[in-house]
C-alpha cells in the first residue's frame, strides 16, 4: 500500500478517526458516547469535534458515524503508525506490552514517512501488532478464530488476537502478559462458569480470565 500522507492533521483528528477505526473493527457500535469513553473525554467535547471532523470530510453522520473515504485513509496510516510502534517498542526495545501500548499512542502523530519505512524494513514487515492485531497495509489474511469464552471445557486452542477495546482496558494488558495469554501462546480450557469466567490452562499454569474478556479474546482451535 502507498502510505497515505494527509496536509498535516491536528493530532486530534488522527486521534479520532482512529477511534472511529477501531471502535468498528470490534463492532463496537461508532456512537459519540462510546467515542468518549475510549479518549476519555466529555460529550460535548467528542460533539464539537465530530462536527470539525465533517466540515474536513472526514467523517459522515448519520445516526452513526463514519469514517469517509478520506477519513479511512487517515485513520489507516495512524493505526499503521500505532502497530508498528507498539512492535517496535515490545520487539526491539523490550517494553511491557501495557507500555508499548501507551508510548505508542504519542509516537503514532510524530512517525514520519522516512522512520515508517525503516521501522517496517527493520522489523521485517510485520503483518500483526504485538497484540494480534492487524497492520494496516500489510498483508495479512486472520485466520479463523472464535471467542475465547465459547468454547466448551477440554477444548485446545492458540491465542491469536487481543482486540484494542481490551487493549483499552485499564490494567487487562498487564493481566494478561502476567498471565501470558500473549498471541501464539497454546493453552487449553479446564472450566467455565455461568458468570462468564473461562479458566484457561497456559504453561502449567491455570488462570481465570473473565467474562469481558472472555468474549473478546480470539482463539484459533
Ligand atoms: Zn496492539
């Protein structure tokens, strides 16, 4: 893919369209209140921004809101920025996954083209973030893969993916590396219970990991 440079956007509308991104990649309904929650900031804050992100054709409304085609491509190349950072600094560097995370949230508006191309070539073109989740503009086919939390007990099954809603989630990236429920990690359920909670066996270790994240974690069996 030609990286997509835009006339220099205010970090706040890369920011936005990547929430948008990502909130649609976990079919999170793309709604101002979940917009809010995920950059952590006021309603009329997100309403106000929403209506600067029309004007610039980035973003359509209409009950919901989406990204235009301009807006994808902006959102693309900052997700693409964020992953490969996040690769960069888990990989390289040697950072937590929770820290990766959010170092890589500041170095996705300051990355240009030039470090872009070299981050990649260094890390031989990565198709995944450190989580499993795909690079934008790499070639990368997912495999299928279900929800951790509906399989039956017994079952054997490989991490594939850490969606970013859970990435989000405060605390559940150090959970999970603690617990070393990291993507290609092989593991099997040893029980579930009616509250959602799915106990895993990962490593000679058992772990309960509950119900949100049950949910979202994507297995390949
Ligand atoms: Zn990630």
């Amino acid at each position: 893919m030609a990286p997509y440079r835009t006339p220099e956007y205010h970090p706040a509308f890369e920011e936005y369209c990547e929430a948008i991104y990502e909130l649609n990649e976990d079919d999170v309904d793309v709604i101002q209140a979940r917009i809010a929650e995920r950059l952590e900031v006021s309603r009329p804050a997100v309403s106000e921004m929403i209506r600067k992100l029309e004007g610039e054709g980035l973003v359509a409304v209409d009950g919901r809101i989406s990204l235009t085609g301009d807006g994808l491509r902006l959102a693309e190349s900052v997700v693409r920025r964020h992953r490969l950072a996040e690769r960069f600094l888990t990989d390289v560097l040697k950072l937590s996954w929770a820290e990766a995370h959010k170092e890589a949230g500041k170095w996705e508006h300051v990355i240009s083209q030039n470090v872009e191309e070299a981050m990649d070539k260094l890390l031989g073109a990565p198709t995944t973030c450190p989580h499993g989740n795909p690079i934008p503009g790499a070639d990368y086919t997912a495999p299928v893969s279900s929800p951790l939390g509906e399989l039956e007990v017994g079952s054997a099954f490989v991490v594939n993916r850490i969606p970013e809603e859970l990435e989000f989630a405060p605390g559940m990236l150090e959970f999970l590396e603690s617990a070393d429920i990291l993507p290609g990690r092989a593991g099997v359920i040893t029980a579930t219970s009616p509250d959602g909670t799915t106990t895993v066996e990962v490593g000679g270790a058992h772990v309960g990991i509950g119900a949100f994240a049950s949910a979202r974690i994507l297995v390949t069996t």
